[in-house]
C-alpha cells in the first residue's frame, strides 16, 4: 500500500552526520590554514571533465574506475566523474599556466569517485586534500612538502606521526648501473609489497614479473632495505654506490640529505622524519622525492598523507614542461583513524553552539534573541530553542543529547528581577546573572 | 603530429582561478561561522543518489535536469548526480530522524548539478548553501530565518541588501476566500512574474493558464501589489480580509506581524526587511513564510538567498510528518555580483600569503625556513620563494603580480650583520630589521 521510495545512500557512498562532519569541517579547516601560511593558493575545477581529459591512451586500470555521466537529455556519455585532484590539476595547469606564472602552488580540496568494489575504509565517492608546488626543479619545494606535512598533523592535533622519505633518483640510479633502466615499473610494483609479503615474495616476484636475475632483484632488496638512523642510511646508500657511482643515486642522497638539515633547522622534531628507502610508491609518476605519513599509533591504516615529485604534471595536454612536487591528504581514511583512536576532534558533541537559549515563554523571543544577538556578537554560539510549547525539561534534554554546554533560561521572575539563569549541564549547577554580566560570565564559562 | 588533448572544462562548467577562489573561500567561511552561530549543524550527503530517490513521480521538470552516472563497469544507469541540496537533505532526514532528534537545524554546502541550457550567470555546476530547521512548525523558526539572512550578508560584508517576506497562508486564504483553492500552482507561477511581464500581462495568463476569472485575477492582484511601509501593508491586508475573516491570512498576517517585532528587538535595522505580498518564488512545495534577498546596488541580478516555510519535507520517503523551514544562498550569483560591484572580498590577490622571503643564498634555506616558521607561529602566511636559480627582480616581480605585501630579504651581508631587509611592496620602501624584532615588526606591517 505504502509508495515510500525507502531513504538509502547507494553502496559505497555515505553520509556524514553531524559529529563526523563537525570533526571534518575542523580537519579541512586546518588544512587550509597550514597551506595558506606557506602561500599556496586554493584553486576548484568541475567534478565532470571531458573523457578525453580524464581518461589515459586507453587500458589504463584507472580508466575503468572512472564513472561515466550521460548527457541531461540525452545518452551520449561525453563526460565523467574526476577519479583524483591530479588530472584535473594537470589540465588546468596546462590552460592557465601562462597566466599564472611559475612556480605556482595551489591547494585543492574536495570529492573524487571510483568505481572501485566497496570496502572496509574503501568508499566510491571520498575527500581528497592536495597541495603542490608546480613550476620548479628546485628541492626547496621538496623540502617544503615535508615541512607542510609536518605541519599539518600538528594542526590537526596529532604528536605521533612519522613522515616516510625516499628519493626515486636512488633506485633509478641503481637500476641504470644495472642496465635495468626499462624494468623501473614492474620493480617498483613488487617493491611496493615488501610490508606485505615480505622479501623473500618481492625477490621472487620481481624475478618473475620484472624478468630480472636473482642477483639484481637482491641489489634492489639491499638498498631498500637499508635500515638505521637517518644519516647512517645515507651515508650506507652512499657507501653502495662508491663502487660504481652514479650521478641520479648522488643527487637523490644529496636531496635527501638537505631535507633533513633544513628540516632540523626550521625546526621539525628529528623523530618526525625518516629516511626509508623502501617506500616505492607503486606509481610510475614519481620521479625524485616521495613521502609516506604513518601514525605511529595505527601504522596498519596505511599512509594517510602521500606523495612526490614527478618530471612533468601535463604532457598530454601542453609541451610546456612543469615539473613539480605535492602530496595529498587522504581525508577519509585519516578520519576514519580519528575515529578509532578516539582523536579529541570527535567530540560525541553534534551542536557547534555551546549555548542553548531555553524558549519558556513564547511573547520574550524578542529578548531572547536580542541576548543571543550579543552573545554571538561576542564569538559565542548560541541557539535559541525554535519551539514554544516544548517543556523545559524536553528543552534541558535536547541540550544534553547534542552536547550544549550551557542552558540559559529566563521566565517571568527571571525578567521581574532582570537576571538569567545560567545552568551548567555537565556540572548541573544553576546560577542567577544579572543581565547586564551575562555576555561576559558566559564568554568565561564556555 | 601533436598527439595534445585540448585543456578545457566542459560547456556550463568552470574552473575557479585564485582570485575569485580566494573569495568563495571567504564567503563560505563567513556563512558556515553564521549558520553555526545560530546552532546549525553541518552534514554532507553524497553527490550521487539513487535515480528513484533523486526523481520525481514521473514528469516533473526538473527530472529531465538531471545527470545520469553509469554504474563505474556496466552501462547501467542507476544513479544521478544531485540537483539540489533539498531532495538529498530530505532523504537523509527520513533516514536518521529518529536518531537525530527533533527540532534539528542543518546547514550543507556542496556543488550541484543541472542539465540546463549554459548562459550568462548559469552554469551546469553551481555551489549551493542550505540552511533549514525541520521538526517544528513555531514561527521563532521562521524568524530566526530571516535573522540568519541578515547575519549572514551583513557577515559578507554587504551594507545594502533587502529581505523580502510574505506568507503563502495569505493567498491560500484569498484563494480558499474564492472557492479556488486547487488553483495554487498555476497562480503563484503567473504571480511570479509581476517583476517581469507586469500586472495587466500577468492578470491575462491568469485568466487563460488557471481559468479563474479576471475578477478572481484581480483581487490575487491587489493583495500581491499592496504597497507601503511594513506595517501599512499588513494593516491594509487586514482590511482586506476584514469583510471575510480566513483564518490562514490571519495567521499568516500574525507570523509577519511577528517576525518584524522579533527582529526589531533582536536589532534588525529595520530597513533589512520589507514585507512584500508580491513575492510568490514560483514552487508549490512552500506553504508559509517565503524569503528572498535583494541586493540594493544590484537588483537586477535577482535573489540570491530564497527559502520558506514547507509542510513536509519528506513525505516520499517517510510518513513522519517533517515541517520545516529554510533558505539557501546562491553563492555562485552572489560571487557574480561581488565581482561586478567590485566587492573588497574580491582583492585581486592571487595568493592568501602576506610575505615572500625571497630566496636569496640557496646555502641558506634553513634561515628561511627558520625565519617563515617562526612568523607562521605569530599567524602571519609566509612563503619562501623556492627557486635559488631566479634573479631578486623576478623574485619581486613574482610577489607584486601575486599580491604579496612585504618582501624579506636576506643575503651574506644581512646575515654578517643579523638583520633582515624588509621591503614594502605597494610603498616601494625597504627597512633593515634586527631578527630579533623581525616577527613583530612584520606583524604589525601586514
């Protein structure tokens, strides 16, 4: 008999209710705080780009992840959802540079869709927070990254965080000593696997996949299982290529080096930064520096903040050469450890008022929301209780469900005496304000 | 021989380059702190909905508006892409109220998207920002509303703006009046376009498009085109159905009457709101107070926040009856008029940074860094120019194209000395600055 269409969000796509939302608003806010103070500039591009933008020369795995939109009235599927912030940066770089100048860094923050099979922490639509520095081979922008990174967690309230750094140029070095210069893909894809399936797997999939000798997948293994404190693994990648040098290895250890000096400088804590040369990055993309970001009290989640350094963004759509360095906050998956250590941005609260204006008498809306007027005026979120025949004790209950803390609440006597009372509701204490102390006693006690 | 893809953004949608993004990012900041001011929560639904959630019965309008996705490895296309920010909003209330909890006030913010016809101001991919508080049917609902619209631009930074209210109980009263109740629909979307075609224009599709009689087209007429100060016109809408006393107008004139007693003790001024009984924004969905907002300088661009009063949010999904009442802000209009009133949020700035330390000793990078993060502390944006290839004259022309107010520079002979020159870059005058003051001389200049 019912018609009801049954309320339900398709699978893979979620809503945000409101103390999740409340916590992502906060991480995003930061965010763009951190990349603000170091001049990156907040650019948007449509959710819908051309196929031929989004897609690669065809085969691409990614491609089969990108949703097709159809055109409004008609069935002509030209168009599609943007699967990352990259692609759609890569074209509007090519589009505007000349207008833009160089070096150019922006920040981006928003929704991208994959068509991916929906998973634990593996949603089809999810947030993605960008920054890059494009323009530049200079490693001060490599530099930075890390710096940014730094930052960021600090922003958001995490003290336990490691940022993973590599330098792509070590294994390319490597892998040109060995004339295995065309084999950087498939090595890199087993080598990407080292924390799951151990090294003895990679070495043997490596020989397999990559068609590389035992020997030389062991060379690889070797360097990138280099371990120690973060000068000593330097100076052992050092001590690797001093038989046969060679100049990328040598630029990449220079690189890396110089990231630590002007980290320590500028003064990043020295734990928060490890040289880890294992860190592979599966995609080809990279080209020099790339970063990992680990919470130390939930390394299984994965890598929340990642990126690089890559040759060039936007060869499919310009000559112009950009080189470029950036990373990416994975927003989603970093909330979704927020939520499972308990992180003190999730509050329970669902309110970002933290005062509630009981409505007892429905002829003083006008003073109530005269004194919510000033309370706001002071910085201080109020809600006035929109509902004049609910009962105090339903208003006291609806404050405490959504986290208030404060009631105010004035009733004839109250006005006869020109006070209000002010209730704290985790303390349960109740006190008359004249109201003339009101905007300020409560500024103190929220 | 170029194997290029053409940059460009599909036919109706565009791409926000920093200036204007800089602004949108301001605006939202701006509306997201008033709406939480009030105790509006955030919550955000996906972009994609199911297709029998997303439309209509069948035949509606704004069915044929609507992107359709295609599942990400089929050609099945079962989902859309949002047209509103309501439709979902509605759906999801049904879907957790009962969690949730009632009165609850929402904001969302988000993109989206319509199928129609691109011209001037009308894109296919537009920002939508949404207000509603569902659960209620007080008036101190419909008040607060119109509180909210005059926060929120006076937040903006507008001075000069007009709310325009009506109730759509006083034409249900005189439609009821006339026996011509089932007439609504086709009445409020000829009444809709007394600005535009006039009245004689307006009273004939009347006659020919609801078939009452010009007579019945008239007295619709005269009501909307009651003219005066705010209380003037509700006293002549008194007057005007003293004769026939309808309940629905005199409760519509009661919930006027008292939104602008509210709102003068809540200090309005009272030039920010006008009652208008023209006003019918053209959908049947709302049934009690309607908002729109004009801007003084620029009415002719149109509305750009409209809302009102509806009976049942989501009568398709739920039989939990759900009144409520909301308002949404255009952002993309509104960005519109900024940019052709020339509106100070609009800088012509490119980059959200005050300071450019110019990257002068490329051996120095950790002083800079040092130095940048040392004024980040004290909330000042800084970056460090990353190139150390540039010549200082590009370095400068770099930060005066982009906006930067100062520029900090310090070479061998400033760092022999411990001082940093800091150049203002509008006054073209440079000052040596101990590093000691260095942060606080800076604060104080930007």
């Amino acid at each position: 008999m019912s018609n009801l269409i049954t309320p339900r969000t398709l699978s893979g796509f979620r809503d945000y209710l409101p103390s999740v939302m409340l916590a992502r608003e906060e991480v995003l806010r930061r965010a763009r705080e951190v990349y603000r103070s170091y001049g990156f500039t907040p650019i948007d591009t449509p959710a819908c780009e051309s196929l031929d933008v989004l897609l690669g020369k065809g085969g691409d795995e990614s491609d089969k992840l990108v949703y097709r939109v159809l055109s409004a009235r008609g069935d002509k599927a030209e168009m599609g959802l943007r699967f990352d912030l990259t692609v759609p940066f890569a074209r509007f770089s090519a589009q505007y540079i000349n207008e833009l100048g160089t070096p150019f860094k922006r920040y981006a923050m928003g929704p991208v869709w994959r068509g991916e099979r929906p998973g634990q922490g593996r949603y089809r639509e999810f947030w993605q927070c960008d920054f890059d520095t494009i323009g530049t081979t200079s490693n001060a922008a490599d530099i930075e990254t890390a710096l940014v990174i730094n930052d960021l967690f600090t922003a958001i309230g995490f003290d336990k965080f490691e940022i993973r750094v590599n330098n792509r140029l070590l294994l390319n070095g490597l892998l040109e000593l060995n004339g295995l210069a065309g084999k950087a893909e498939p090595l890199l894809r087993s080598l990407d696997k080292l924390p799951k399936i151990g090294r003895e797997k990679v070495a043997e999939e490596m020989v397999k996949e990559a068609e590389v000798t035992a020997l030389q997948a062991n060379a690889v293994l070797d360097l990138a299982e280099t371990t120690g404190a973060n000068a000593d693994v330097l100076n052992k990648a050092e001590a690797f290529f001093s038989a046969s040098p060679n100049e990328k290895a040598a630029e990449g250890i220079r690189r890396l080096r110089e990231l630590l000096t002007v980290a320590k400088a500028a003064g990043v804590p020295e734990e928060r930064i490890k040289i880890d040369l294992s860190i592979a990055r599966g995609l080809d993309y990279y080209t020099g520096t790339i970063y990992e970001t680990f919470l130390t009290d939930l390394p299984g989640i994965g890598s929340v903040c990642s990126g690089g350094r890559y040759d060039n963004l936007a060869s499919k759509y310009t000559k112009q050469v950009l080189p470029g360095v950036g990373a990416s906050l994975g927003v989603d998956r970093l909330i979704a450890a927020m939520e499972e250590l308990k992180h003190p941005l999730l509050t329970g609260q669902t309110t970002p008022a933290q005062v509630l204006i009981v409505n007892f008498d429905a002829a003083r809306l006008g003073d109530y929301q005269r004194i919510a007027r000033a309370l706001r005026a002071a910085c201080v979120n109020v809600e006035v209780y929109p509902d004049t025949t609910k009962k105090i004790g339903t208003q006291f209950a609806y404050a405490e469900k959504r986290g208030f803390k404060l009631a105010v609440v004035a009733g004839p006597a109250e006005f006869e005496q020109g006070v209000w009372k002010v209730k704290d509701l985790a303390k349960r204490e109740e006190t008359a304000v004249p109201e003339a102390e009101l905007v300020e006693r409560i500024k103190q006690q929220v």
